[in-house]
C-alpha cells in the first residue's frame, strides 16, 4: 500500500474529539439547567430555613415568607411570623421558579467551561446573584435589608456552587437530552 493510500484509510477512521472541543460545541442541556437549578433551590433554602432559626430570632418559616412578600407586600401586611399554609406555598413557587430562571442563566454562562471551572463560576453567580438580590432588588423591596448578612451569602453562593455542579453532572450523564 503506498503512502497515499494508507492516508485515506487513515481519513475513513473516525477522530475522536477532545472534550474541549466536544464541550464548545455542544449547546444548552436544557433539562440540567432546569435541574441544577431545582437542586440549588432546595439547598439555598434547606440551609435558610436551618440557620434563620439558629442563628436569628426568625422562624424556620421567614424564608418563605419573605419571598412571599415579592407578590404579597409588605411583611408588616402578613400575618404573625408563624406557620400559615398560603404565603408559604406561594413563597415555594416563587423561590423554586427564580431558582428555575437562575439555574437557566448559570446553565447558559457555564455550558462551554469545564466542570471545575464551571462550578468556580457557579460561586461567582452566586455572589453576583447576592448583590443583585439584596442590594439592587432591595431598592423595590426595602424591607429585604435585614437579609443582607452572612446567611443570605452563604444561600445564595451554595446555589450557584450546586446548581452548577449537578448541571455538570446531569449534562455529562445524559448527554443525548440537548
């Protein structure tokens, strides 16, 4: 076989493809957007809803309620700080659908990046999602200014840090969902 010849046979076999260039070209994985996004809610809120009480004199039920007050006004219009059944569905909705929205976003920023530099990114959207949650979103809602401290930080960084690891993970484990 000449030289020739064993260059095209060498073309016929397929290249295999770094996963730099496999991740740059891939797209959105939309159903791990939607997942990480789900689990870094459940883990920003798992973790308010332990420390508010811990470490505040708040309820274990405030963190609902206050997202609540985005659609209901107010919390000085609610009722007492305690358990009531619809500021506290409603508060779910609304948390889990911004976490939604924000697992989207982050998804969009990180899909071409690495797993480890996606979720280093994830604690950065986090931090920014931090000050456009409570310092210019507190412009409309002034009554978020209690919530500019350590526990709303340490919320909202874990949200992006797992909503961006379980997007990583999701995506890689089934890729064939773009």
């Amino acid at each position: 076989m000449t030289d020739f010849e064993n260059g095209v046979e060498n073309l016929r076999e397929p290249v295999p493809i770094d996963d730099a260039t496999d991740r740059e070209r891939r797209g959105i994985h939309w159903q791990a957007a939607v997942g990480g996004g789900i689990a870094g809610g459940a883990v920003m809120l798992g973790l308010a809803m332990i420390f508010v009480p811990l470490f505040t004199t708040g309820s274990v039920w405030l963190p609902l309620r206050m997202v609540a007050t985005l659609v209901l006004g107010r919390p000085e219009e609610m009722p007492p700080n305690n358990f009531e059944l619809w500021p506290l569905l409603l508060g779910l909705f609304i948390h889990f659908m911004l976490a939604v929205i924000y697992g989207v976003i982050l998804a969009w920023i990180i899909h071409n990046l690495k797993p480890a530099s996606g979720v280093l990114a994830g604690a950065l959207f986090g931090l920014a999602l931090y000050v456009l949650n409570f310092y210019v979103g507190g412009v409309a809602f002034p009554w978020y200014h209690w919530a500019r401290n350590w526990i709303s930080l340490v919320g909202v960084v874990a949200f992006g840090i797992v909503a961006a690891w379980v997007f990583e993970i999701l995506a890689e484990k089934f890729p064939a969902a773009y």
